[in-house]
C-alpha cells in the first residue's frame, strides 16, 4: 500500500515522542500516557472503517 512507510515512520515518531513524555517526572506524577495502533489492512475497507 502507499502508507505503508509513512505510517510506520509516523508511528515510531509518535512513539518516541509518548516515551519522551513518559520520562519527565512532572508530567509522570499526575499522568501515565497509553496508547495503542492497530495497522489494518488498507485492502480491506470493511476492516478500515471498523477500526
């Protein structure tokens, strides 16, 4: 598929920037940050719009 890279960069960015978050201690006192992706497949438009 077309966004196969970009979506696999734009996760590694987002999850460098979720750990960078995580490791300031101001932020870890009051908030845990989570979160999940789910890469589906672009083939299948049922798929995609259940996600």
């Amino acid at each position: 598929a077309i966004f196969d890279e970009s979506a696999k960069k734009d996760d590694e960015v987002f999850r460098t920037a979720v750990g960078d978050l995580n490791q300031n201690e101001e932020i870890l006192q009051t908030e845990k940050i989570t979160f999940s992706v789910t890469f589906v497949d672009g083939s299948n438009p049922f798929q995609a719009v259940q996600e």
